[in-house]
C-alpha cells in the first residue's frame, strides 16, 4: 500500500483484505469520521447468488465490507495498509425481499456508532437502491479489529 490517498469515489478492492473474489463492493463513493457510503452490484458470477438472485442475508457482508472500505481508507490516509477484522455479529438486520435481482448496484450507507479501544465497533447500516428508490435491507453489526493480527504476504506488525 503506497502513502498516496485514495480519491473519492475510488475502488473498495485495495482498502479491504479480501482476496479470491470474497471483495464484494466495487466502489467507495463518500467517506468521513462518522460513516461512509459504499457501492455493490447484483450479479449472477457472485460467490453467493442463487437462482432467484442474489440473496438479500448478503447485505450483513456488504455492511461489514464497507466498513473495512472506512476503515482501509482512512488507514490510507495515514501512510498504513489495511487491516483485517472480524464480524461478531449482528442484530436488528431486516431485509424487504429474500432476493435482490441481478444487475442493479446498491449503496449501502453506514454509520459508526463507536469504536473502542480494544478495537470493537458498532455500526449501523442501510442498503438502497443506487437510485434511492428503495431500502431494500439494515441493521447494526459488531465488529473487531484485533491488533497485531498479520496478514498472509505482509511484514509482520510491529
């Protein structure tokens, strides 16, 4: 990861850890202190599609994606590489349908509500089509970015 600072909008792949088709998102359109808001298409190759589309319990990814997105970009800022976290859980998710038709993008719009110093966070998301025309799912997610967790291929922390 080089000390330049990613432009807005600008692709999620290189602020989230994922390799192997796992990066869901394609795009980081806003990004502050308090949120961001992330882009993602239904498409019929994703790792998780079904015949009926792509189903809707995805959105709990998508929010946790996006905040790595958040996470990874602001880490860019600061001259660093991204770092892995983990999902612990979530509550509160609703989606409106089982299954989102493919070919549409979605923005999933989050909101921190906390970070602690021992690295758990709280946020809150909301998936929408990308025209607004529709929430299609929401609910808050518990996260936790370990310290001094390696990457596979990266110089150990120090």
């Amino acid at each position: 990861m080089t000390a330049t600072t990613a432009h807005l909008p600008c692709p999620v792949a290189p602020l989230v850890p994922h390799a192997r088709g796992m990066c869901l998102l394609t795009r980081l359109l806003e990004a502050d202190a308090e949120g961001a808001i992330a882009e993602g298409e239904t498409r019929p190759d994703d790792l998780f599609a079904e015949a009926a589309g792509l189903p809707a319990w995805v959105g709990i990814e998508w929010i946790a994606q996006s905040v790595a997105a958040w996470a990874g970009y602001h880490a860019q800022r600061r001259g660093e590489s991204p770092s892995p976290g983990l999902l612990l859980g979530s509550r509160r998710y609703h989606a409106a349908q089982p299954h989102w038709p493919f070919g549409r993008r979605i923005h999933v719009a989050i909101s921190i509500d906390f970070v602690a110093d021992n690295g758990v966070t709280q946020v809150n998301g909301e998936l929408r089509w990308a025209d607004g025309s529709a929430s299609l799912a929401s609910g808050s997610l518990t996260l936790y970015r370990p310290a001094g967790l390696d990457l596979p291929g990266q110089p150990p922390a120090t």
